[in-house]
C-alpha cells in the first residue's frame, strides 16, 4: 500500500521530493509548495464550503488547465457574491450593482463580511484537517488571506517562502467555471506514494485571460507594479495565446463586455494622468500589453527574478521575446474587437 506523501518523516518527504526533482529537473523546494498547494484544494474543495467557492488566477492555468508550465505558489479564490451578500445582490441576475453608491454598499458589506468568514469558517476548517492528518502546518489569517505555513524540508533561495497563500474576493459570482481535476506535479514522477488530488469548480480560462489583459492594460496606464510577481501575468497572456485560449476569449464580446462592465463598477483605477480607466475601450479595440519607460525596465526586473528562481520553469523566454508576442497579441485581440 502507498505511503500517505504527508504522513512521511521529514527526512522522508526530503527523499522523496529528492527523487521527483532529478526526475523532472525541477527545484525539489517548489515540488514541495505545489503538494501543499494541492491539499489546500482537496481540503477546501472537498468540503461542504466548496458549493459556492471558485478557483481562479494563474495556478488555475497551471493546475486545472496545463497551459503554462509557470510554478504558480498561491491560490486565488472567489466566494460567490451572492452567498456572502444575499441581502444585496437579491435576484439581480448579474450580480452587479446598479449605480456607483450602490457598489460602496456591496463593497463595504464584503470587505466586513468576508475577512469574518474567513476566519471563522474557512480557518477552522483547515484546522481541523491538519489535526485530523497529522500534518505539520499551522494557518494565519490576515484579513482576505489565509495562509498555510507548512514545516519545508529543502529551501531555494528564499524568493518562494514555505507558506501558501488562499487569497479570496467576493465580489463576483466566479463564472463561467466548471469541475477540473488537479493533482501533484510530483505524483507522476515517483512511485510508492499517494499525493494529494482535488477536483475544485475552476474558472474558465477565457475568463482569466481577459482578468488578465485588462490588469496588463491597467498597469501599463499606471505606470507602476503592484507588487512582486506581477510579471507572471505577461507570462501567462502569451502562454494562453499559445493554447489558442487568448483568441477564443477574444472573439467571445459577451464575456469580454461582462468582464468591462465587472472591473468597471468593482475596479475602478485611475491612469497616471489622473484619468480613470475605461475598460469597455480596452475591450473593444484600446487594449495595452507593452509599458513603456521606467514601467517597463521594473517589469523586467520583476521578470529576471522569477526566471531566477526557477518560477518558469521551460517556459522562460528573454524578456523582449516577451513583450514582442505581447504586442502581437494585443493587435490581434485589438482588431478581433472591430
């Protein structure tokens, strides 16, 4: 009978993901965050919560899709709007406020409602899970963020931390989304030992690549990153454009107008300029993939440390290469739109 990957010896786990990673070439370090990452799914989504859960974002591309080959560390995920807000969102087919003042309402109920679910259902929870299997994790929460911090038997660098990060919204309904199944990168790779698995409601990846081009187009009117990683979203818009995903999601004007609409009442931004965002121009023919000036060369920078550490793993391309399919991608979207 095959040995539970979790309820090994440390220096078990060790070995094993000793062997995965000469098998595969990969860093024995983001083998090991991928299984915890996988038992958050099995965990979560094997619950009775997982009714009204969606997972989405890059990991949902690597995990449920196999359309990028990016190590994807944390999981986003969306409770539907209309399970947290009942009392809001009504029979409102679209799930979408009427008028400005009416978002302000529905934002402020989620930003109070959400971060008290999380901690009081979805944390206790994990907690129980972890105590029931023996596992060496603790969890904290931090507002819309639950983490996993789990005991790592090898490190990298140190740019991936052994925690697994479940960030949630509820300021959607998730869909279009559908049952994919998921499982360990390191399942396949050694034999002997079971491996979490899950089978969570995943967002649809026309979805995601439009969620992901309007950020693009947002940051390259602002100027500025949001953060480390955020050049995985470059990474993953030409990654969908080679699975043919990018041009389905662009010849696809409902979604395209759904999701315009969606970031337009929920994400309203503004440019540098002071001007704000129109996403229903982007959608319709103004997209931007390439920044320009300092935005571009700390883009860069952001991407040379993933490529660093391994967090692309075959898929990394020179940064220019990069950006030249970006702005092929964004022409075709463009005129897709016309």
């Amino acid at each position: 009978m095959a040995d539970p990957f979790l309820s090994m010896s440390a220096a078990d786990r060790r070995d094993v993901l000793g062997v995965a990673a000469d098998r595969s070439g990969r860093p024995a370090h983001l083998l090991e965050k991928d299984v915890w990452v996988v038992w958050a799914f099995q965990t979560v989504f094997g619950s009775a919560l997982s009714d009204h859960l969606v997972f989405k974002g890059g990991t949902s591309l690597s995990k449920a899709y196999g359309v990028i080959q990016r190590f994807s560390e944390d999981v986003d995920l969306t409770y539907d709007i209309r399970a947290i807000a009942p009392d809001l969102v009504g029979d409102n087919g679209d799930a979408l406020p009427a008028t400005r003042s009416e978002e302000k309402r529905w934002s402020k109920a989620v930003r109070h409602r959400l971060p008290e679910w999380i901690s009081g259902t979805m944390q206790p929870l994990l907690i129980d899970a972890i105590g029931a299997q023996g596992v060496s994790a603790a969890t904290r929460v931090e507002g819309e963020k639950l983490f996993i911090d789990y005991e790592a038997t090898s490190t990298g660098s140190g740019y991936v931390a052994p925690s697994v990060m479940l960030e949630f919204g509820a300021r959607s309904t998730g869909e279009p989304a559908s049952v994919r199944d998921v499982v360990c990168d390191a399942a396949a790779l050694v034999e002997g030992v079971t491996f979490p698995a899950a089978s969570p409601r995943v967002m649809h990846a026309e979805r995601t690549f439009w969620e992901k081009a309007t950020a693009i187009h947002v940051f390259c009117l602002q100027e500025r990153l949001r953060g480390e990683r955020f050049a995985r979203h470059w990474h993953d818009v030409v990654r969908l454009d080679d699975a043919g995903i990018a041009a389905t999601a662009a010849a696809d004007r409902d979604l395209a107008q759904a999701v315009a609409r969606h970031k337009s009442m929920f994400f309203a931004e503004k440019a540098a300029d002071g001007t704000l965002v129109d996403y229903a121009a982007a959608v319709n023919g103004l997209l931007q993939l390439v920044p320009s000036g300092e935005a571009r060369a700390a883009l860069a920078s952001d991407y040379g440390h993933m490529v660093e550490d391994g967090l692309l793993l075959e898929d990394a391309e020179p940064f220019e290469v990069l950006i030249e399919r970006c702005a092929d991608i964004a022409g075709r979207t463009n005129r897709a739109a016309k």
